[in-house]
C-alpha cells in the first residue's frame, strides 16, 4: 500500500508538472471553462510522513519534524501555491 501511495506522489517517470498558470492554458485550449483552479497543499507533508520508510534526504528531514513543525512547513507550502496536489473544477464549453 505504501508503495503504491509514495509512487502516486513521486511517480518513477513524472511526464508532466502543472503549475495553475499550464492547467489553466491547457483546459481553455482543449474548450473547458474554468470554475476554480486551487492547490490546496493540505496532503503533501502527510504524504510524505506516511511515506517515511521510503524517504531519504530532505523527504527524510521532514518526517522527523515535530508535529508543529510539520504543520508550519504545510503552511508555507499552501502560501506559495506550490502543493503536489491540484483541484480543477472545469466545464465542458457546448
């Protein structure tokens, strides 16, 4: 299971990383309009404590944080916008 998790995180060929801005481009390319486009960042440190027996280097550093830490850290990552994880809410222009 852990496995499986770390690799939906950190897949071993990652093809494409999204940022707003290139989601944004692609859905109103491909005739989608755009509700919201959010990044919530609420999983990342998580992700990465449950992924511990797995984590080397910096990974590795924040899993031995404290939990305050670990909360000021996802906190930081929710301000500059850059979570692992996207929400887009698109509809299909008719």
């Amino acid at each position: 299971m852990i496995q499986g998790i770390w690799h939906a995180i950190f897949p071993p060929m990652h093809l494409n990383a999204f940022s707003t801005t290139n989601i944004s481009h692609f859905l109103i390319s491909n005739g989608f309009s755009i509700d919201s486009v959010l990044t919530p960042g609420r999983l990342d440190v998580d992700m990465v404590t449950k992924c511990s027996s797995e984590s080397s280097g910096v990974f590795k550093d924040v899993t031995s944080l404290n939990e305050g830490n670990k909360a000021l850290l996802q906190q930081l990552i929710v301000d500059l916008k850059v979570s692992s994880h996207m929400q887009c809410i698109a509809s299909k222009n008719s």
